[in-house]
C-alpha cells in the first residue's frame, strides 16, 4: 500500500539506506535542538477556520519570479541525490516538473547540470557555495545560465559546515557514486577521504568553503550573471533589510533544515519579522520542518510566497525513485487545498495572519 502521509515515508526511507548515510540525511547539527525545533513549531500553531464560504474551488496555483507553479511548493536544495537512489537528480527533478513544483539544484548535486535541465519540465534554480576558488563559482554560474536555469540561490550561513554529531561518530564519507560531478574533482577530494572519528563534509567545507565573504562580495556576483539572486539562510529582520538594500531578488528564511547553527529558532518562528521587514518588497521564501499540506498554510499564511521541501522528498526517492518524490510533493498539494477549503480560503490570497490562532508554547527540549 502506498504511504498515505509524508511522515510515513521516513522510515520506509531509513530501511532502504545505510545507517551513515541515513544519519548524513536525517541529523541535525549540536543537539539538534533547531532540527527537533522546525518541525514541533508548526504543530504548535492552530488554525483559526472560517465557515460559510464557497471553497468547491480552491486555486493553489501562483508565480514566483516569473515562473508558473502549479502551488507554492517547491524542492530545497540538497546534495548527492544517488546517495540516496541511483535514479539521483533526475528522479527527483522529473517528480517536482509533474507536480508542478520548483526544482532548486545542488552546486553539489550528483548529476550533471545540463542533464538535470534536460530532464526538467518546471522552474529550475541552482544553489551556491561560496568557494574560496571563486573562478570555480563562475564557471558554474555561466554553465547555470546556458542551461536555462532562472535563479541562483546563494547560501549564505554557511561560512563551514556545523558539527554535525551523527556524521562524527559515523565518520562519514561520501562514496564512489555521489560525487559532486558539476565541480572539478580536485576541489571535491577531501569529501570522499575516510578518516575516523570525523567528517568529510565537514573538512572539505573548512578546506574550499570561503569564510570571508561580506555583503560587499554580492555586487561582484551580481556583476558577473544576469541571472536573480536569492540568499538562503537569513533568520534576522536586520540582515533582511540589508538583503532589500543590496538588491537582491529573493530571501529563502532557512536555519539549514537544523544542520548549521543549532540553538536557532524554527524557520517558521524567524519567518514573520523576516516577511515584516522586507514589507513586500521581494519573494520571501522558507524552508525547514513541514511535513504537511497544514504547515504550508501556516507559511504562506504567516508570509512566505513558497515553501520549499527537504528531506522528506528525498524520503520518497529513497523508497520509491520518482514516483516516491512525486507523491510527496502531490500529498503536500492535495493536503493545502484540503487546509484552504476547511479553513475557509479559497484562495492563496486569502491566506494571512488571520488564519493563525495564538501557538500553544512548550519548551523545546535540547
């Protein structure tokens, strides 16, 4: 029987892999307290339903940056897709063209990037690392936009790679099959060296990672693409301001699905003074915690113009290939129509801050 709800396909997905590489997908980085944060904070907030109202069409399709989505959902970015199922990239971006859903690639995805436009049949971004080797980014950059990427997505709290407890007790190394193929290998050697009691993720970040980079470093990307700039991981009022006045085309409030910084809130806790701040300006977008068509209610309502989803699209890959990512993704969809009609929302218009009751607070748990 097919799983009927998004969390169950997270189990099915921990049978199907080894133990690291499982631990690679689901842990967080410290405690993981933010990990367990994301998810517990949206099913602490309640929803205000209106009754009524005519719901026998609830519209959930939208734009963002031009492109046609068949509902604000779209795919985070995530690396080395064939650790997870050899279909990789490709299963993945083919599920989010048939749901009509956002696809943001990997710089460190496992499957070529033209390959992966050739496969695409919906909007397309690719997601950036700042490296120290900066001709490497533009090289990037430039094979983004002849494929006919739309976005860029820079990553921008990541400056290295958090501590990330599961992968050191694992020492995980990335394998044979999940190279990071769009980036010369040279540049990707230490994250497929094993060496006890750490992680090769995290050496290699430390290594090629460029620590450095100011807001200043933006006008020299901006000057080298055409291509929209998004910056995902911005939690703070203050840095989204400085966002607007850099020009940037888009935020993604993200805390890294709980692998940076541990100890910082929920996304959907940072999303309402991010959206306050930027007062429209631009595209807000949020990733992190949601599992159900429920939590993207409470984002767009809170917010956000789309939410973005992780692991569990990977979960349905791990289980199933294209058909499991797809059927995340649809579940998600069907799931927000149902929350709009019985909340009284026909409309993604209608969804605001009034469809929110006041959150149910208990302490998380470190």
């Amino acid at each position: 029987m097919k799983p009927l709800r998004v969390p169950d396909y997270a189990d099915l997905a921990r049978s199907c892999l080894a133990a690291d590489v499982a631990g690679y997908l689901n842990g967080g980085a410290g405690a993981e307290w933010t990990l367990r944060a994301n998810e517990s904070a949206y099913s602490a907030i309640p929803l205000r339903p209106r009754v009524l109202t005519d719901v026998e069409r609830c519209a959930t399709a939208t734009t963002l940056l031009g492109a046609d989505l068949a509902a604000p959902i779209g795919v985070a970015p995530m690396a080395y897709h064939r650790l997870f199922h050899p279909d990789g990239e490709i299963g993945t971006v083919r599920a989010a063209g048939a749901a009509g859903a956002l696809f943001v690639a990997s710089m460190f995805a496992s499957t070529d990037l033209a390959e992966i436009a050739a496969a695409a049949t919906g909007p397309l971004w690719l997601q950036l690392y700042w490296l120290r080797d900066r001709g490497a980014v533009l090289e990037l950059v430039g094979r983004a936009a002849e494929a006919g990427y739309g976005a860029l997505a820079l990553t921008v709290d990541t400056p290295r790679v958090a501590r990330r407890y599961r992968d050191l007790r694992s020492g995980f190394t990335l394998p044979a099959h999940a190279r990071a193929v769009n980036v010369d290998a040279a540049l990707m050697a230490t994250s497929h060296v094993a060496e006890a009691g750490t992680s090769a993720i995290e050496r290699h970040s430390l290594e090629r990672f460029d620590p450095r980079i100011t807001w200043a470093d933006l006008a020299w990307l901006r000057e080298r693409t055409a291509l929209p700039l998004v910056l995902k991981g911005i939690l703070t009022a203050e840095d989204a301001e400085l966002a607007v006045r850099h020009g940037v085309d888009g935020i993604i409030v993200s805390n890294h699905g709980g692998r940076q910084l541990d100890g910082v809130p929920a996304t959907i806790d940072a999303l309402p003074e991010v959206v306050d701040a930027v007062g429209g300006g631009l595209p807000v977008l949020v990733d992190g915690g949601v599992r159900t068509g429920s939590d993207v209610l409470k984002a767009l309502a809170v917010g956000a113009d789309t939410v973005l989803v992780g692991r569990p699209v990977l979960w349905g890959l791990a289980h199933a290939g294209t058909e499991g990512a797809q059927d995340v993704l649809q579940t998600l969809r069907e799931e927000l129509e149902e929350a709009m009609a019985l909340t009284g929302r026909p409309t993604l218009a209608h969804l605001d801050r009034s469809v929110l009751g006041t959150p149910n607070r208990t302490p998380y748990h470190h």
